[in-house]
C-alpha cells in the first residue's frame, strides 16, 4: 500500500503541478484531495465514474503503472485529447504523434492491438480526422474496463480507499 500512495502521491503532484501552471492563465484552481469512501465507492459503479474523477484516474492510472500497462490509460487520454482538436494541422501532427508514440511496430508505448486495426489507422492518419483512432480507442477501453478495472477494484489501495475510518473520541469531540 505504501508504494500505492507513493506513486498516487506522485501522479496528483504532478497532475496539480501542470494544472496550476494552465490555472495561472486560465484563472482557475484545482485542489487534489483524498475522496471520501462514499466518492471512491462510486468508482466501483461504471468505469466512467472512474475515469470522471480526477483522483479516481490518477489512482488508475498508477495501478495501471504497477501492473506495467499505463500505456492502454495513456492512449485512451491521447485520443480523448486528439478528439477535442479544432485545427486541422494540429490533428495531422497529433495524429502522426500518436501513432509514433503508440500505434506502430515498437512504438516507444505500444498498445495490444491487431494488425488490421494497426494498418487502418496507418491509410487513416494520412488524412486525419477526429475519428481515425476511434477502433482502436474503443478495443482499448473494453481491455481495460474488463480486465484492469475488475482487478482495480480489488486491490488493496482501491478497498483502502473505500474503508470508514473510525472517528477518534478527540474527533468526535468528547
């Protein structure tokens, strides 16, 4: 467990860092704070609420990095960021850079996913669009909402996370 908080500890730090530099500018303020029991229980209704949560995707996302498949969780963000894209330059060289990063034969990240499915997006990126990855995004999501969540949820961070804490007399206030 103690490695678990380690590496959430390190993801919120950094998730908050990055946040507070965009918040400068854009004027808003993101506090990262341990989600109650009844919070983190809620994850364990759909994998969206999940991912929804802030915490909860950082607290995957570490999981993910234990079990040595952060890059399913890292892919699926760079298409959920590749899909909010306006610029048709920018959505060329995003989608060059995510079939770089995780798409092509022994890609620094590469995802699990067939070869017809590889070679798809390959004739695909020549003339990117918003849903040239959307396959493979969706084979992605399934592999980690059937296999990783599941396991997620039994971990012993996740049923940590989900346990009451007594309250103290001193809390209580007697």
């Amino acid at each position: 467990i103690k490695d678990w908080k380690t590496r959430l500890s390190y993801f919120l730090q950094n998730s908050s860092n990055s946040n507070k530099r965009k918040s400068k500018k854009a004027g808003k303020h993101h506090n990262y704070f341990r989600p109650s029991p009844e919070e983190a229980q809620l994850w364990s209704e759909a994998f969206d609420e999940l991912l929804a949560n802030k915490y909860g995707l950082a607290a995957f996302r570490a999981f993910l990095k234990s079990e040595f498949c952060e890059e399913n969780i890292e892919f699926w963000l760079a298409c959920e960021d590749f899909k909010k894209t306006k610029s048709p330059q920018k959505l060329t060289s995003k989608a060059k850079k995510i079939y770089n990063d995780f798409i092509e034969k022994e890609a620094p990240k590469e995802i699990n996913i067939d070869f017809q499915t590889k070679n798809m997006i390959a004739q695909n990126i020549q003339e990117a669009t918003h849903t040239c990855f959307s396959v493979a995004q969706k084979r992605v999501y399934s592999l980690m909402e059937n296999n990783s969540y599941p396991r997620f949820l039994e971990s012993e961070f996740y049923q940590e996370l989900c346990k009451k804490t007594p309250l103290t007399r001193a809390a209580q206030g007697t």
